[in-house]
C-alpha cells in the first residue's frame, strides 16, 4: 500500500484561515493524504482548533496543528522582522520532521517572506493559492509576486490572474484556474437571524441598516494617518446605518492605531460592536448584512456572491478585479458616507442582486485537492516562459562573437 503524501498547510492569520477553510476540510478528508497545518502568527494551538471548520471534531484538527511560534503580541516592523526569523527556521524543522511532499500556502501575506523559502531550500514543492492579483496600496503586492516565483503550481482566482502569473514567466502547465477558495463556504450561507446575530454581539436589538466594516492598514502608504481614516470610516458608517459590525484589522503595523480609534469610537458610541473576528459565523453574516465596507479583500472577493453592495475604501485594494456590486471611496468621512448612501440606495442594491461574481461560483476546492496530490509529481526545474521571445544574440545565447575574440 503506497505511503499517504503529506500536505503541509501554513494559516497565519485570519486572513488565509477564511479562504483556506474549504480547501483544509478537502484536504483532511482525503484518506490518501496526511494533513499538516502549520501556525505562528496570530494564533495559539488552541484559538486556530476552535477557529477550524467544525465540520471535523475539534480532537481531530488539534492531532494535524504543528505550531511554529508563538502568536505575536505586538504589530510593528521590528516584531516582524523578529518573527520572521522564528518562523523561517521553524518551518523547516517542522518540513523536514513531519516528511511533508507539498506546501500549501495563500496570497500574500508578509509571513510568507520567512515560510516559503525553506520549502524551496528543501525541495517541497510549494503549491500556492491566489497569485496573480493586484493590490497596489499594500506590501502584500510584491509579497504575492515573490511567492508567484518560487511557487511550483499555481491555483488562481480567475482569468486576468492567471494572464498575469504566465506573464511573470510561469508555464502554462503549472497555472490552473481554480476560482476563489473562499466563495466554498460562503455560497448558499444562509443569513444569521437578527435575533441570533444580536445575542452573537452583545446588544438588545440590530438596527437596520446593518454594515459590516473591516479597515486594514494600507501597507504601501507610509506614515498614513491610518487611525484617523478608520474613525472616519465607522463614522461615516454610523452616518448612514444602524448597527456596526467592525472586526480588529490584519496583522500589519498600523493595527495598534486602528485598533484604538475603533475601540475609542466604540466606548461613545453603542451602535458600533467592534468584534475580534466573525469566525464560523462570517458567512452568515455576511449573508445579513446591507452593506460591506472598508478596504479588506472579502468586499471585493466574496461579498458578490451573496449579492451585497460593497463599498470600498482609499487604495488598499487598487487594481484588484471587482464584481458590479462594488463601489469605490476615497479615504475620509464625506467620501465614504456619500458612497455608503449611494451603495444602500434602491439602484445600487438591485445592481448587486444582478451581479455575478468574477471569482467563481464556489468550487473551488475539489480543483485545489487535485492539485496538491499532483504537485510532488512535477519535474523540479521550472522553466522560464518569455511570452516575447527576445531575437538570440551573443549575450543571450553565452557566446562571443569573433568580434569580441579578436579584442
């Protein structure tokens, strides 16, 4: 009986977590595969088995968790850079301890910097989700790139994706449009009660309109007033809705002053229920709410699949592909309230309800399974693609003219 591959998963933080649950609930229950998922970010062993999908019984995700380090305590460039270093030697001891074939990884986040490498070093080959986009108002742009070349395959979100993974040389063979993994458990969600969803954040009653809000820090944009354009944002959302449902920002420096101008804005104003994370509640409430706003990928991604009107903010996410549910806003109070009242108008929401979403219909993850079990049986050279090749010359080709011999 052939030996189970080992499929490594790294989840950092809830960003990676949402998206990747499909894809860990397929991996796990593949009885030709020994799942392996790996922490270090944001989450103890116990917070990531009780985040997991409870589809699988908590005893079962707590046997595959192998945590590489401790979750950070604090977000600025020089903890990062110290836990980079944790997690970088880390992975490949646990890599090399638990005989992982294939490493999993999603996006784009700065972790991936110190995760990755030691897999290529290793020679994992490395199978990584949701390469190829665009999102110029943060680092994690040229973090999705790096990872793009030292990945082996490729499981993109949708078309343009891929043109763009081909064109930073990947061959064609290697790239597989596979649709967003994340839209696997938010298609059909049914939408939380009003009466449930109040029990779930403390308050008597949910006032309508209902606006889920989530305001990362836009990485790319130096010494921004980042505390400030979050107040400004929930302002603006209780300008316009009743109850405010905001979940705490990424992982990235810039979080402790979001942070506490949402905890502040919060203290004065009830309205606004400021929630660490949604967890397995998110689709349903995403389901509920009127209105998504803020710069994070799930008003861009996921929000179109249940038909929400999305109101994104500032550059976060520019350039990145977006469904006709999505409006745009520039950074402030007056901006972001003029397109939340636009986006909770009557054409705006039967816009959304016509939109299709451009990232899949939610089936991702069969795609991504198969993938995996395939990817430790690629070849470890990866060729270059030029999707122009350049005429050869003596420089191309390494040899010198007769020219050049003579001098």
């Amino acid at each position: 009986m052939p030996t189970p591959l080992t499929a490594a998963v790294f989840v950092g933080t809830r960003a990676d977590l949402g998206p990747l649950s499909p894809v860990l609930e397929a991996l796990q229950a593949d009885e030709g595969l020994t799942l392996r998922v790996l922490t270090g970010v944001m989450y103890a062993v116990d917070d990531l088995v009780a985040a997991l999908p409870a589809s699988v019984p908590e005893a079962a995700w707590r046997e595959v968790v192998v945590p590489l380090a401790d979750p950070m305590r604090e977000m600025t460039v020089a903890a990062q850079l110290d836990q980079g270093a944790v997690l970088s030697g880390a992975v490949g001891q646990a890599l090399t301890a638990q005989a992982v074939d294939v490493l999993v990884v999603l996006g784009d986040r700065w972790e991936l910097l110190y995760v990755v490498p030691p897999a290529v070093l290793l020679g994992v080959p490395v199978v990584h989700l949701h390469g190829g986009e665009v999102t110029e108002g943060a680092l994690d742009e040229r973090v999705r790139h790096a990872v793009t070349k030292l990945a082996d395959q490729h499981c993109v979100a949708s078309e343009d994706a891929a043109a763009r993974v081909r064109q930073l040389g990947e061959p064609a063979d290697r790239v597989h449009v596979t649709g967003a993994p994340g839209l696997d458990r938010v298609a059909g969600a049914v939408p939380i009660p009003d009466a449930e969803l109040a029990d779930l954040l403390g308050v008597d009653v949910v006032e309508r309109p209902l606006a889920l809000l989530t305001y990362h820090p836009p990485t790319a944009q130096q010494a921004a007033p980042v505390g400030d354009w979050a107040r400004e944002a929930a302002q603006a959302a209780l300008a316009t809705c009743g109850t405010v449902v905001a979940t705490h920002p990424g992982m990235d420096e810039g979080r402790d002053e979001i942070l506490a101008a949402l905890t502040a804005l919060a203290a004065d104003e009830p309205r606004l229920r400021l929630v660490a994370a949604l967890g397995r509640d998110y689709p349903r409430v995403l389901a509920a709410v009127d209105v998504v706003v803020g710069n994070s990928s799930s008003g861009v991604i996921e929000a179109a699949t249940l038909h929400v009107p999305a109101v994104d903010i500032g550059e976060r996410q520019r350039g990145r592909l977006r469904g006709d549910n999505v409006l745009h806003a520039d950074e402030g109070r007056a901006a972001v309230e003029a397109a939340l009242r636009t986006a909770l108008g009557p054409v705006w929401r039967e816009r959304s309800a016509r939109a299709a979403n451009p990232y899949g219909t939610g089936a991702a993850s069969a795609a991504i399974l198969d993938i995996v079990r395939d990817a430790a049986l690629a070849p470890r050279v990866k060729p270059f693609v030029d999707l122009r090749p350049a005429p050869a010359t003596a420089a191309t080709t390494g040899r010198r003219t007769s020219e050049e011999e003579e001098e």
